[in-house]
C-alpha cells in the first residue's frame, strides 16, 4: 500500500523539487498539490491522503487551521 501524500506550497519549483523526491520512494504517491490555502482546502475536500506535506508561509490564514488530511 502507497503512503498518499498532499503537497502545497506557493513556490512552484519548490513543489516540483519535493515532488521529484517522494517519486524515487516506491511506497510514496503524490496524489494532489495546492498552490493556495483556499484550494488545498477544496482539494482535501475530494481527496484523501496520509500525510500533507505544506508551506505554512502559503497565502491564506485557512491553511494553518487544517492541520489533518480528510
């Protein structure tokens, strides 16, 4: 079983530097990335994950209250 994982950020090559990284691990899968509080909030909403890996500096005071994947 793949550990699911939810990356968001603002910082496009930062995402897709994390994003190569958790690729090389066979039991790792990026199942959605956010560029905003507001949208990782409508993302999680659909999709479900094991571990949200985010920029608390992410535009929008949202993201810090949503502390668990749904």
């Amino acid at each position: 079983m793949k550990l699911r994982i939810v990356l968001a950020g603002d910082h496009p090559f930062v995402l897709l530097g994390i994003r190569a990284k958790f690729s090389m691990g066979e039991n790792l899968e990026v199942v959605a990335e956010a560029a905003s509080a507001a949208e990782l909030l409508r993302l999680l909403v659909y999709t479900s994950c094991d571990v949200l890996v985010t920029d608390f500096a992410t535009p929008g005071k949202a993201c810090r209250r949503k502390t668990a994947c749904g």
